[in-house]
C-alpha cells in the first residue's frame, strides 16, 4: 500500500525527476557530490512518501552529528 504523499507526487514524478536532474548538472551544484547526494536523496524520499524521516537517516548514513 502506498502512502499519501507517495500517492500525492505519482503524477508528477517524471517532472520532478528531469527537474533534479536539471538542478544538479547547475554551477552550483555540479561540484559538489555531496550536496547533490542529500538533494537527490530528500527528492527521492519525498516522492516515496518518507520524507518524515528522510533527514535524520541520511544524516546518520553518511556519520553526521
């Protein structure tokens, strides 16, 4: 079963994809792996419908404090 949030981003998914996509090939970004692996990850657990918790485990999976 899928969330709502999942169920809310279903239809835009492919845009919101091709806008990360556009997003991270930016000046500012395209230098930085790091800040394009938190972006691509909080895009994606959005659209999956885990955002509540998508900071904290991707603060814990890269050895943040």
């Amino acid at each position: 079963m899928s969330s709502p949030a999942a169920a809310k981003f279903a239809g835009e998914r492919e845009t919101v994809q091709k806008e990360l996509e556009r997003v991270l090939a930016s000046r500012e970004l395209r230098n930085s792996l790091q800040l394009q692996k938190l972006l691509r990850y909080l895009i994606e657990e959005t659209l999956a419908g885990r955002a509540e918790i998508s900071i904290r485990d991707w603060i814990r999976s890269y050895g943040c404090r």
